[in-house]
C-alpha cells in the first residue's frame, strides 16, 4: 500500500514545553501526548515514539508487534523515569497491517485520537480512555456537554502508570482514496469534528493539512500542546517501503511530510 504524509506540532500558547512526541515512519505512525502535570511526561512521549520506531521500515506490522512495543515503551518510561516520580503518555496510532489485503491496524491508550475521512465523512475511530467518555457511555453526560467538562482532561489509561498497558485495537480495510488523521488532544479541545472535517477537505497535501490544523488550533487557543499527523492512501495495492523519518519537532510551527513508494 503507498501512502504519503505530514506532520506537524506546537507547544501552543500556554505551556512552557511541548510534551507531545510524533512517529511517521511507515509502516507506522504514531502521536504520544505526555501526561500535563506530571514529572517527565515529555520524556514517557518520546521514549514510547522510540519502541515504536523499531516498526519502521517494514511490510507490515501485526497486533503482536504493537502488543511488544507498548510492553517495551511501559518498561522504558518507568525505568527513565526512576523511583518516587510519575510519568505517562497518551498513544495514538495506525500502521499498515501485515498480511494480504491492504488493512490498517488502529491503536490507542488514553484521549489522543485516531480519525478516519473517507467519502467526506469523517469518523472517529478510536474511544477515549477517559472519566468524560466513561460519562458519555454510561449515558449521564451528554456528548455535546463533554467539551466543557471539569473532568475532560482526566485519563483513565496511559503508557507507563501502570504495569501494563491496555491499548484497544481495531482492524479496518484500507480505502483508496482513505485520509487518516492522529492527533493529540490540544487539536480537539480547540476545534470540533466539523472544523477538523473542513480543513482536511481544503488541503489535499498531507502536510499543508498537518501544518493548518495545528495553526487553526493554536490561533483558537492554543491552551495545550498541539501534534497531528495526516497519513493518505495513494495506492491500496502492495508496494515497497521507502525512507522515512522520526520527528518530534519542539518549536512551532514544525513537522515534516513523506512517501512510500
């Protein structure tokens, strides 16, 4: 499957740092949204985006090797960041699935989000790991009243708070014309689905897409960091992986694009 690709990330108008780390490096792309007040979250980020890299450059990648890399990561940012301190990160992520038919192999712990625009439409395919969204699905907070929450920042899953991860997976066809969207949290807060929806309509190059929709955020608000990646199928037939590259980008705006040929 050929794809192309941007990236881009800002620290936003509010924090001192950028916590969030990126990974586009196909097969596999991936957004970590270090956890906001806690020790080192910019470090559990970047070394999570780090396991995750050793994906790279292959075929295709499988559940196991998702499974192996969150394992790695937990174990990594527990170890950096060393006895009595806390750290965590958010993780969302789609790679090029292993086997035959063109499938995208979708992961996600946390409130970082995976989205998907095909036909115009554009869905959600992940599921917070949050007390909002477990509000939402137990029917005692509306949707539309979830933005506004005081809880909406509270995760209930991370990479690295626990023993071990609880990522949720999901296993899509690949379309044709398919435009995947990761980002982190800092996108959302500032602009809802039909915003988001309008802008990677507008720009048909993954990174002009990438590069506006962290604009549009930060000139929202900008309140918290802010990292998408944009990932388009070109081709849903099989094809060889080129190189590609690791970002995490600290000043704004910043990202970078790719192929696959």
């Amino acid at each position: 499957m050929r794809t192309s690709w941007g990236s881009a990330t800002d620290r936003g108008r509010v924090r001192r740092l950028n916590e969030d780390s990126l990974l586009a490096h196909s097969p596999v792309f991936v957004v970590a949204d270090g956890m906001g007040g806690h020790d080192a979250g910019d470090v559990a980020s970047r070394v999570t985006v780090e396991e995750f890299a050793a994906l790279g450059g292959r075929d295709g990648v499988t559940h196991d090797d998702v499974e192996a890399a969150f394992a790695r990561a937990a174990g990594r940012v527990r170890e950096a960041v060393g006895a009595g301190r806390t750290a965590g990160t958010t993780v969302a992520g789609v790679a090029v699935a292993a086997g035959g038919a063109p499938y995208w192999l979708v992961f996600n712990v946390g409130d970082s989000r995976v989205y998907r625009l095909a036909g115009g439409a554009l869905e959600q395919v992940s599921v917070d790991h949050s007390v909002v969204q477990d509000l939402v699905d137990s029917g005692r907070l509306r949707p539309a009243d979830a933005q506004w929450h005081p809880d909406r920042h509270v995760i209930t899953r991370a990479v690295g708070t626990g023993a071990v991860p609880e990522p949720d997976y999901w296993l899509i066809p690949a379309g044709a014309a398919d435009r995947l969207l990761l980002c982190s949290d800092g996108l959302t807060q500032e602009l809802d689905d039909d915003a988001i929806r309008y802008l990677l309509l507008d720009q048909p190059d993954p990174q002009a897409a990438a590069q506006i929709l962290v604009q549009a955020a930060v000139e929202a608000g900008g309140r918290d960091n802010v990292t998408v990646v944009v990932v388009d199928v070109d081709d849903a037939q099989p094809a060889g992986v080129d190189e590609a590259t690791i970002e995490r980008p600290v000043t704004p705006p910043a990202g970078g694009a790719g192929t696959e040929q």
